[in-house]
C-alpha cells in the first residue's frame, strides 16, 4: 500500500521521488531475485523479518505487502497485468499488462482476504476474488489521475478504503464509491515524505507512518483529525522504498522496506 507512481519505475527511484511527479520507467533489465525485503518486528526497536531475493528491481515490478490467507500480511508482487501475493502464492491476472496500471491490495468486503485492485487515471477497479480477472469488479472513481494513494482500515470497521495523497494532505473516503462517500481529510507532513499505512497500535484502524530519508514519523491519530508524530525512529536507508503490513503472529504493523540487493 503505497504512493502512486510508474509501475516500471525502479525502487530507488520510487522511494526517491520528489512531489508527485512519477519517475521515468526504467530502461533495462534485471535478473530475478534482486529485491530484499526487510521487518522491523518493533517499531524503532529491536528484531527484523527478512525476505530475501524476491522479485526484481527493474522489469516493472512493483512491491505490495497483502494478506491473501487471512493469516497475516506477506510480501507480494505486480508485474505488468499479474499479481504474486502472498509470497507468490497467489497468481492473479488482473488489470492491464502494458504497465499502464497502478497496482493495489485490500480487504475490500471486510472478509479478512486482500485481493487486488488497479488504478487507472483517478478510477479504481477492485476486484473481488482472487482468481484471474478477479472474479467481478467493483469501480468507482475518486480523486484526481496525479494523486499519491494508500489504502487501509480508516474507521476500524474491517474493510479497507483508498486515501488519495495531495501535497501534504491526506483525504480518506469513507466508502469505496464514486467521490468516496463522503471524505476525512488531514495535513500533515512534507509534500515529498513518503506515506505508508498501518495499524500501528493494535487499535484496530489504519494510520500513516512517515518516511523521510531514512527517518520514520508515525502517527496513531485517524485521518480527519490533526495528526502528529506519536513516535520517530530512524530504520534503513535513505534509497529504501518503505512498505507496511501486520506479519503472523503481531497484531500490529510493522514498517518494511523493500532494498535492490
């Protein structure tokens, strides 16, 4: 769940990247394996989860963190038009293949599945299975086609909503329909941080964590209200892409970051 840019972008370029501008598509080739993910099992303490040599740096690869069995979140993979979830478990066709889409994952119905979703323009297309062509869609459109997203629980209910990223300016839909059903809106932060969602305090409902450089701000105030950093801690490399997800057996998130090896 994480900031919109160009799917065949690299990932230093993608955690790199300056406003909302997308970076250019990368122009070679990479050999599998040459991404390596890392958990801190405690935010800005001690104790990582790795997952190593999955997926490639270039070749349009984009990195996703879902949870495809309801047992906890694992790392997962778009590639042009296919989804790997659930530490490639799981083999979605869905969206188009010409790398034209932006690839998500969430737990759209509240079952406690993610299953994928694409964005095309400021239109949302999420599927409902995971099975290829994800067995019926729901589309709606929100926002505007150069927004940031993320995706996650805003309210605690059990199904996850998109958050479009404007600047520094978070807005939440309260429900996953044309104009979002009514908006949360907060600022906070810089125009270039990079926002990452998660549960970070167990409380059930997602909230934004931060990075700047190697710097992560986390906030446990809901979108809609004046969020702050309720804890800084640093983690990584300032070329890292940042990624977040609640892993088996934690019932809060962790920060993850995604490294070409």
């Amino acid at each position: 769940m994480g900031r919109t840019t160009s799917a065949a972008a690299t990932i230093a370029a993608l955690a790199l990247a300056a406003g909302l501008a997308a970076p250019a598509a990368a122009a070679t080739s990479a050999e599998p394996g040459d991404l390596d993910w890392f958990f801190t099992r405690a935010l800005g303490g001690t104790g990582t989860t790795s997952f190593p040599d999955f997926g490639n740096a270039l070749d349009g690869d984009f990195p996703l963190v879902c949870d495809v069995t309801g047992e906890g979140d694992e790392p997962g993979l778009w590639s042009f038009g296919r989804f790997y979830l659930g530490d490639g478990a799981v083999d979605v066709s869905f969206g188009r293949s010409d790398g034209s889409d932006y690839p998500i994952c969430g737990d759209w119905d509240g079952d406690g599945i993610d299953t994928p979703g694409v964005v095309r323009g400021n239109r949302f297309i999420l599927a409902r299975s995971n099975v290829d062509g994800g067995g019926g869609t729901t589309s709606f459109a929100f926002g505007r086609s150069d927004d940031f997203l993320v995706v996650g629980d805003w309210d605690g209910d059990g199904d996850d909503t998109v958050a479009v990223v404007r600047g520094n300016q978070y807005i939440a839909a309260t429900a996953n329909v044309d104009g979002g059903g009514g908006v949360k809106v907060s600022s906070w932060g810089a125009p270039t941080d990079f926002p990452v969602a998660g549960d970070w305090d167990g409380d059930g409902d997602d909230t934004i964590a931060l990075q700047r450089g190697n710097t992560f701000f986390v906030s446990n105030g809901s979108i809609g209200t004046r969020l702050a950093a309720d804890r800084t801690f640093g983690y990584g490399r300032a070329g890292d892409h940042p990624v977040a997800g609640t892993l088996a057996p934690d019932t809060r998130a962790s920060i993850g970051l995604v490294r070409e090896s």
